[in-house]
C-alpha cells in the first residue's frame, strides 16, 4: 500500500498528520532532499512539500517530474502562497494537454 508524506516547517505540516500524513518536518534544505530520496525510494506514492522548502530542493524536485511515482505536490505554509504550487501545475497540465487551459494565455 502506497504511503502518503508532507514535508515543510513545522508549523505548517503537522495539522496534515490529523489526516493521516505522515509528516516530516525540516529546516535544513540538504537533510530535506536526502529525505525526499528516501521516500521516493520506500514506498511513498505523494510527498506533499511547501512551497518555501520546494524553492530551496528544485534540482530534488525536478528529478522527479517525469517519474510515475512519486507525484510531489507544492502546497502554500504558513507563511503564505507564493504562486509556486499554482504554476508547477499549469506547468503539468500544459505539459499533458498540450495548451494552456488554467489561465487560457
């Protein structure tokens, strides 16, 4: 069974866990790509991250767009959206069908 992972500051991923996620908390951005390796690799199918750890791991990141699994989603923290997630999926959907449908540019 495929498993289900957030990871962020503390603060913004730890009422995800009342969901069910399993939460990771991490400040240091090289401990947080060895992670996110380690979960790719056990069994993890999505790995939600905020968008201000996702904008310090993009080389982690990107390593992983084409692959099946895991399907890695930005999510805003607590310190607000910066538009990141928003755009990683027009980037997706744009990708897939071959147009811009999200904001129709």
């Amino acid at each position: 069974m495929y498993k289900i992972a957030v990871m962020g500051d503390r603060d913004s991923i730890y009422g995800f866990a009342a969901l069910g996620l399993e939460p990771f908390p991490f400040t240091d951005p090289a401990e947080a790509g060895k992670k996110m390796r380690q979960l790719a690799e056990s069994g993890y199918a999505v790995i939600y991250i905020t968008e201000a750890l996702a904008a310090q791991l993009g080389a982690e990141i990107e390593r992983y767009r084409e692959a099946d699994l895991p399907a890695i989603i930005l999510i805003p923290g607590v310190s607000g959206n910066t538009g990141q997630g928003i755009m990683a999926v027009k980037k997706s959907v744009e990708q897939a069908v071959g147009s811009d449908i999200i904001f129709n540019n």
